[in-house]
C-alpha cells in the first residue's frame, strides 16, 4: 500500500475510533452494524452509511478488508444491524465483485461522500436481514 493511503488510514481510523464512532453510536437513529469480535468474542458497533432495500442491507466499506469490523464479519457473518432505533439481526456476505463505486451512488449521499474521499480499497459489505 503506499505510504499516502497507508497514512490516511491511520488517521481516519484513529478519528473514528475515538472521536467520531463513540458519539454517533449513541445517536438513536444513527445506524449501527453490530459484530463479534474475532478475538474477543464480544458485541463490536460500528456506526456505519448504508440503505436498507427490502430484506438487504448495503453498505461499502472504505478500507476493505483493513476494517476491523469487515475482519470480524470474516470470522463471524452473524450481524446485527440497528436501522432507525430498531435492531435486526442477518448474515453479512463479503462481495468483493461487486462495484463499490457504482453501489455508492444508490447509498446515503453524504456518508457516500465521505467513503469515496477517504477510502483506500471499498468493498461492497451485504447483509441478508431475517423477516
């Protein structure tokens, strides 16, 4: 990786991880995709952009496999995702085929902003919702 992208995720997830994330995961209607530490076993939230389209969830991860919570859906597909203060638990499935700048443009438009400037390898994330 070169040493540009590696210092901006550096930076970004050291912003995310104790300034942005701790806030926004207590906003009620801030959605949340909530996962098993790989190592710990333990509830990991990460307040996440995505679109709920019938019984899926999308959303693209903007440092691929280097997220943390991308490493723990690896290990443990079961998710759960809190979507407007209602929590539904799914299987996430790792699509690295699909085009994530393409599945951008159907997301949330700030939070696909954000993703897009500062990503360093996207990687389309799909959660399978249980009815």
């Amino acid at each position: 990786m070169p040493r540009l992208d590696d210092l901006r995720f550096r930076a970004t997830t050291a912003f995310q991880r104790h300034v942005a994330n701790p806030v926004l995961r207590r906003l009620p209607l801030q959605t949340v995709l909530e996962t098993t530490g790989r190592v710990s076993g333990l509830p990991r939230r990460t307040p996440v952009g995505g679109r709920r389209v019938g019984d899926l969830f999308w959303l693209v991860s903007e440092f691929g496999e280097r997220s943390q919570y991308v490493r723990n859906i690896k290990a443990e597909p079961r998710v759960r995702v809190r979507i407007r203060g209602r929590w539904h638990t799914g299987t996430a499935q790792l699509l690295p085929d699909d085009d994530p700048v393409a599945r951008l443009r159907s997301l949330p438009r700030f939070n696909s902003a954000a993703v897009r400037t500062l990503g360093t390898n996207l990687l389309t994330v799909r959660v399978d919702l249980e009815s």
